[in-house]
C-alpha cells in the first residue's frame, strides 16, 4: 500500500466518524471555501495585504487542509485518487516532450 492510499483511507476513517461523506452537490463546497483560505495566506505572503504578515507553518496549515478537502472531494466521488494523479502525471510528463 503506498502513502497516498494510507493517507486516503485515514481521510476516509475520519469522514466516517464524522457521519459520512456529504451528497455529491456538495461535496465541491470545502474546497472552494479552503482554496480561499489559502489564496489569502498566498496573498498576504507575497506582500498583497499591507500590515499583515504570515508563516510558513500558516501556509502549510492551509494548504493542508485544502489538500484534505480534494481528496476528500474525490473519495466522496468514488475516484481513485492515486490513478487520477498518476494520469495527470503522465499527461504532463508527455506534454514536456
């Protein structure tokens, strides 16, 4: 079992406590509302927010946990993760050629 696999199943160990992945119309709504939280941490470190300063410890909470929110996204799908990221992988890998 690779890295990725464990992490998705402790993502989905963790929904299941929670009550369950929610309905498919629903399940983009985390990610959108995390990719904000982080867009406004990338923000604020690239000096866009005068007076106000951030970390990196604050940045890879962000991103952390927009990175929860998609595999949460594509486990709630019923996507395999690890191939989808593999296929796009390879999609780039054969652009760059």
């Amino acid at each position: 079992m690779t890295e990725l696999q464990i992490i998705c199943e402790k993502v989905d160990a963790l929904i299941d406590s929670l009550g369950g992945y929610w309905s498919k119309e629903w399940l983009l709504q985390p990610v959108i509302e995390e990719l904000g939280e982080f867009s406004k941490e990338l923000q604020i470190d690239a000096g866009l927010h005068p007076g106000k300063s951030t970390t990196k410890e604050k940045l890879e909470e962000e991103f952390g946990d927009l990175f929860f929110a998609v595999i949460a996204l594509g486990r709630g799908l019923e996507i395999d993760i690890e191939k989808a990221l593999m296929q796009t992988l390879r999609k780039y890998q054969t652009r760059r050629k």
